[in-house]
C-alpha cells in the first residue's frame, strides 16, 4: 500500500472523511523555535493533505442547495522507523487565504500557503506532485467556498484549468 492510500485508511476514514488529495512535502526554511520542550523526535516524512467528511457527499444530496466549507487541510507526519501515521496540523479551507505557486513561468515545486493565523513555505517532492494537488485544491475551492476564496498567485494556468 503506498503512504496516500495508508493516510487515508489511517488518518481520514476513522473519522468518516474522504481524502481528496495530498502532496509529499519538506518546509522551505527552517521553523525558528527557540526550544522544543519535549525535544526532536527525528526524522520524519510530511504530507499536505485535502480532505472533507464523508457525510457532506449525503448532505450535498439532501433538499438545501447549501455547501458548509467543511472541507479542511491537514498536516500528516510519519516518524522515522515508524509505520503509521500521525495528524497533525489541521486547518479549515475556508481560513486558506493565498496559495502561491511561486513561478508561474516554469515548473516549480515549491510553494506557500497562507492562512488566517499561519504561513508556510513548501517544496513538494515533485513540480507534478504541486500541479495535481494545487488543481484539486482549486477544484475544491471553488466547490465550497462561495464568498471569500483564497488568491492563487504565481501558478501556471493549467492549475486553473486554463
């Protein structure tokens, strides 16, 4: 079984959710903490992930024409030595305030996301792991979110659908 389909039968199907996507990640700057009070816990694999509760399929179909933004993204961990899986991070979509592809120009693994009380700055393990998440990103933007959607800047126009 490859790690998506095993975060997604660990991480989100326990807790009746369905992954939409993810994308393999490692932080573009080091995090400046000053001190980690229960110390390193080594190495360790992290993975974006895009992900909405199983029930909103059923809620889509009921009377109302009404979409809640339940979907959300989260911060996976797997440890080093380690074969499952651990939730961390977890982020509603509609506090995603920009994702930025930073080059529009060429493909680019790197990118950032911006949300109302966090920023980070990503590199993706691959240029077409970044396009296929940020496509589904977009898709599910655009699904459930009707007011404030997040700016994408700095991305090729095939990620629009362009």
């Amino acid at each position: 079984m490859n790690a998506k389909s095993a975060i997604s039968k660990e991480i989100f199907a326990p807790h009746d959710e369905r992954m939409l996507g993810a994308v393999q990640v490692k932080r573009r700057t080091k995090k400046k903490i000053p001190f980690l009070a229960t110390g390193g816990q080594g190495e360790y694999l992290t993975y974006i992930c895009l992900s909405e509760p199983i029930s909103f399929i059923f809620f889509i179909c009921s009377v109302t024409n009404k979409k809640p933004a339940q979907a959300s993204i989260t911060k996976v961990k797997q440890f080093e030595g380690s074969t499952s899986f651990v939730r961390r991070t977890q982020w509603m979509l509609e506090q995603l305030r920009q994702v930025n592809g930073i080059d529009p120009n060429r493909d680019s693994p790197e990118f950032d996301l911006l949300f109302e009380n966090a920023f980070d700055q990503w590199v993706a393990n691959t240029a077409s792991e970044k396009c296929t998440f940020f496509q589904v990103l977009h898709h599910t933007c655009q699904r459930y979110l009707t007011d404030k959607k997040p700016e994408f800047i700095n991305c090729q126009s095939k990620i629009m659908g362009g």
